[in-house]
C-alpha cells in the first residue's frame, strides 16, 4: 500500500473517531489486529459491541465507501468479529457491524454513518 493511502487511510479514520464519539459511541479499541486481519474501530453504541469499518475516499468517482464492502469483506470481517468476541468472552454480548463512510474531497469532508449495515456471515452464527 502506498504512503499516500496509508496517509489517507489513517485521516479517514481519525474523522470517523470524532464523528463516533460524537454520536455517542464509547471507542473501546482501534486498529485491533490479529492473524484474520484488521477491525479499523471497536466500540459500544449503548449496550452492543459495534464492529466499525471505515472506508475513506478522496472523490466519489469510483462509488462511495458503503459500497466498496463485498460479500468477501463482509466474509473476513465475520470471522475477526467472532474471533474478537470469543477472545474477550463476548459472545452473549449484542454486536453488529457499522460502516463509516468519509469523503474528503478538498472542499469539505463528507462523513456517513450506516448502523447494522451487514450481519455476520451466516457461516459463522453459532
């Protein structure tokens, strides 16, 4: 990945942290990794556990970052999620999967929010 997306990437994120804590999400972990890969924010809306992917772009030229989440993302971040919750001993905890979606265009920064945006991977479900 080059140093510009990485740049980008972590911009992205800190304005999604932000705007989080602004509706009312306590942020427990960022960048939590493991050997399946990477969950960009843990956090509590209330009493679930939200598992947040951020997706930053720099114009919506190629679509936005919602729909940048295929079935094969949703398949890797199912299994991380469940991965995380068996780790911390969560898995009675309520969960779901959120995406931030930020646009940051030059002009103004565009910040999306979509709660419940998938759910895990059926093949997961216990």
């Amino acid at each position: 990945m080059s140093r510009e997306r990485i740049i980008i990437g972590k911009s992205g994120e800190d304005i999604a942290l932000d705007f989080l804590k602004k509706q009312d999400y306590h942020i427990i972990e960022r960048n939590f990794k493991s050997r399946l890969g990477e969950l960009d924010i843990i956090a509590k809306d209330a009493n679930t556990v939200c598992f947040v992917e951020v997706k930053t772009r720099t114009s919506s030229d190629k679509g936005t970052g919602f729909e940048s989440i295929t079935k094969d993302k949703q398949h890797k971040l199912s299994k991380l999620a469940l991965a995380y919750l068996k780790t911390h001993n969560l898995l009675k905890q309520k969960a779901r999967f959120d995406v931030v979606s930020v646009l940051l265009d030059g002009l103004s920064n565009k910040t999306e929010l979509i709660k419940n945006a998938f759910n895990l991977d059926s093949r997961y479900t216990y």
